[in-house]
C-alpha cells in the first residue's frame, strides 16, 4: 500500500514542501519514506510486524502528519510521530483489544486491520 505524505517539511528550510510516499514492506515490520523527486534518499522506520494498511494526519497538533500502521497480524497500532523536519523519529504502539487482559485468547481480542485518522467528535481536531 502506498500513500503520500504532502506537507512534511523540507530539509532545505526555504519553506518548500517536500511530497513523500510511504510504503508498506510486505512481510516485514518496516514502513519506507521515499521522497518523490527521487529514490535514492529512502528511509524505513520500524512498526510493528507485517504491516497492512496506513492512514497519515496529524495526531499530536503541530502541524506535521503522522503516520499510523495497523498491523495484520492485529492487536496493535503503530504510530510515527513527524518531528517537524521530515523525520519520524518517536514511536508509540498502541494495543488494542476489546478485552482489558494483554492475555486474552485470540477471540477475546480486537483485529485491527484497517485504521483511519478522523475528527471523530468534532472538534477540528483528528482523534
């Protein structure tokens, strides 16, 4: 899967945007930014394993996207917060479950699949 990650600021501080892909590596717990004027500066961040559908916006308020990854094999969110400069430095994962024990059984547990960044509620802001 791929999707594009528009205004992530560019490295050379002249106020451009660079436009970035990020791309899903099959069968392995990477995500790939690839700046679309060339190949040649790929970056890859580490998310949780096989990583299956990704949705970009900004979840932390300052201004930047982020990107969250839900993986297929479940249970877990993977987000990458945008440092401001290109960068996705800080990661957070986040279980998910509809059952309060990390030990449930495999039916007692959420499968989170698709993810998708929102305003929810309402309120200007994506949740």
């Amino acid at each position: 899967m791929l999707a594009s990650l528009k205004n992530v600021n560019s490295n050379a501080r002249d106020g451009r945007l660079a436009i970035l892909l990020v791309m899903i590596m099959l069968s392995s717990p990477m995500l790939s930014l690839i700046p679309a004027v060339s190949a040649s500066g790929i970056t890859q961040y580490a998310v949780q394993r096989d990583p299956a559908y990704i949705s970009i916006g900004d979840l932390d308020c300052d201004g930047d996207n982020d990107i969250a990854a839900a993986s297929s094999m479940g249970h877990f969110i993977s987000v990458l917060y945008n440092d401001g400069n290109g960068g996705f430095k800080d990661r957070q994962d986040v279980f998910i479950s509809n059952n309060d024990s990390h030990r449930a059984g495999f039916r007692d547990t959420a499968d989170g699949v698709r993810i998708e960044i929102a305003d929810v509620n309402g309120d200007g802001t994506n949740d």
